[in-house]
C-alpha cells in the first residue's frame, strides 16, 4: 500500500485542496494530512480519503505518518518554518520529498541535503508547483539553445486570478529582507525596486520588477548559469512602492509587525475563485546571453498559476511512484528535462 500512496501534508490550504482533488480526479491513493482535525474531517468528507492530525513539529507522529506513503507532497507553509523537520523526517522514513514552495532561501536549504538523500535513495524536490516548474523548465530549455550562456533573466506575470492566502503569508514573511540575486554563482543581495524593465510576452508588453524567486537558485543548478535575475509583472505604483521599502525595512521586520499583517491575512479569502483561476494564463519570458553578446529569447504561456501547481504536483508525485525519479537534491528541470511543462495541457513555448 505505501508504494502506491501519497502523503498530502498541509491539504486543506487553498492549494492543497486543488491538489487533492487533481489527484482524486486521477484516483490516486492519498493520505491527507495537518494540524486541523476539523477541517481535515471535513476535506475527507468531501474527497473519500483518510486522514491523518499531525504537527510537523511533533517529530514521532510525523514520522509515523511518513511511512504510509512513498511520497509527500509538503504544502504547508511558509516553508522557511516548515520544510527542514519535513525533510528531515522524510529521510529517516526513506520518503520522497516534494513541496510547492516559491523561497529561494528552502531552495537553497534542500540542495544542502543532497548527499544524504542520494545515501538514503530519495529524491528532494522542493518547487513541484508554479513555483518554479514552468521558470526552471524554460530556463533549462534557454539553456539548451545557447550552452555557453553566462547571463539568464527570467520574468513571468499573469492575467486574472490573484494570490492566496498562504502565497501572502510566504510574501509577508519575507518583507524587510530586499532583493537578492545571483552574480557569478553566488547570491547577492539587490535593493528591492532598484532592478526593473519593460518585458515583450508575447501578446503584450508590461513593466516587471526584480524579485527574489526560487529561480535564483534552482535555475543555478539547473543550468549552471552564473548570473540570474527573476522579475515579476508589475505597475508602476508597485515599482514605486517597492523603492519606498528600503526606508522602512527595519520596521517591516520586526515580529509584532509581521503578525498584524498575518493576522490581517487570516480573515481574507482563501484565494481566487473557481472562475478567475479557470479563465486566467500564466506567461513566462526568458533570456540568456553569453561573453560574446550573443543571445536568445523564449516564452511560455499556460494555465493560471494555482492550477497548474495542481497539475504539476500531482504529475510529478505521480513519476515518482511510477518508479520516475532521480535521488538526490533535484530541481523539476533536473529530473524530467526542458519539456517537463510541455506536458501541461494548452502549454505554448516559442522562440526568438
């Protein structure tokens, strides 16, 4: 039964619910799991599946739970607070360990555990999500067009939809702490707003502000570009706003401030409606140059961002207990290639 079986940890989170019920619509065997027995009693309910009450804190029970899947799929974040005792939980229990997390710093975090995952025969996949699949897989492809690239600049922005609360609480989360990126293979830190530029989709042109995503670290293992650069769409008033930040970073750090605005975040919706997220497009463009100046261009345009995540969490939980993977510290391009999101239904990618 556990070669068969999915652990879905954090499943009654607005992303975790799209997740159980993609998995349920591909009758899949899952394990829901989380701290809150109400509504995991009520998820079960609504889905068939069992469940399980466990803090991934309480190290015994979590451990416990772990042996009764193959794989989990970790959606309770922020991550910064939750992944490490996940993933080291997962190693004792010889469990494959995915997440759909967007913070480079977990990222950054996991690779670290890629000798003992390769010792103990799992994969370590944080970001199985759109959070970075459809980034990674087109900065690998990027890549792949131009192999003595130097430089990568990533951006993506999306049409409808809006985040969720737990997107929010990962955001608020990291307030405070500027930008980063990466320059000749190390991170750095950038002032938040200070990076910003005009970027062609395709279909549209808008303005993209420098944020620091996973892809300043998993498209460094990826492709083993040296400087990266990820970007976001954006209005100008955000662009203000973000340089704004830097007089005001001290504050937005402290605790209690960072509470309030969690608490704040509590009492909104869960995340886009059924129709927002139905209707609405994810684009993603990409560049690459190298020493020589020479560069190229792609881009991407799939599902909105929450269903995809859905799609690809699911997906790759799905290889892997098909016996698909690779152990160790994987990045979703790593393991499965450029192509990987070309698998998504209505995915289109093209080149310049």
């Amino acid at each position: 039964m556990r070669e068969s079986t999915i652990v879905l940890y954090g499943s009654y989170g607005y992303t975790g619910r799209l997740i159980a019920k993609e998995c349920k619509a591909k009758n899949l065997s899952v394990i829901l799991a989380g701290r809150n027995k109400e509504a995991l009693q009520q998820q079960s309910d609504e889905t068939g599946y069992s469940f399980e009450v466990v803090d991934v804190n309480e190290t015994l029970a979590l451990k416990n739970l772990l042996t009764k899947g193959k794989v989990v799929i970790h959606c309770a974040g922020p991550f910064r607070h939750t992944a490490k005792a996940m993933a080291d939980a997962c190693l004792e229990t010889k469990t494959h360990y995915t997440d759909i997390t967007g913070e480079y710093q977990v990222f950054e975090l996991l690779a670290g555990y890629d000798q003992k995952a390769k010792a103990t025969g799992i994969t370590m996949m944080p970001g199985t999500g759109f959070d970075v699949v459809p980034s990674d897989c087109l900065a690998l492809h990027l890549k792949n067009r131009l192999p003595s690239a130097t430089h990568l600049q990533l951006a993506f922005t999306m049409s409808k939809g809006g985040l969720s609360r737990g997107t929010k609480k990962s955001m608020t989360e990291g307030l405070g702490e500027g930008g980063q990126i990466r320059v000749n293979g190390k991170l750095k830190h950038a002032e938040l707003g200070a990076k910003s530029m005009e970027v062609d989709f395709g279909s549209f042109k808008t303005p993209t502000l420098c944020i620091p995503w996973g892809d300043i670290s998993t498209a460094w293992r990826s492709t083993g570009i040296p400087n990266i650069e990820v970007y976001t769409g954006a209005t100008a008033s955000m662009i203000k706003n973000a340089k704004l930040t830097r007089y005001i970073n001290w504050f937005i750090r402290m605790k209690w401030v960072k509470n309030f605005m969690l608490k704040k975040i509590d009492k909104q919706k869960p995340g886009p409606s059924d129709e927002k997220r139905e209707s609405g497009r994810s684009f993603l463009w990409g560049k690459v140059s190298d020493s020589s100046g020479k560069e190229v261009e792609s881009r991407l345009e799939t599902v909105s961002g929450y269903t995809l995540t859905a799609i690809t969490a699911t997906m790759i939980a799905e290889k892997i207990l098909a016996g698909n993977f690779k152990v160790g510290y994987q990045t979703p391009a790593m393991a499965y290639g450029a192509d990987l999101i070309l698998e998504v239904n209505s995915t289109k990618r093209t080149d310049s």
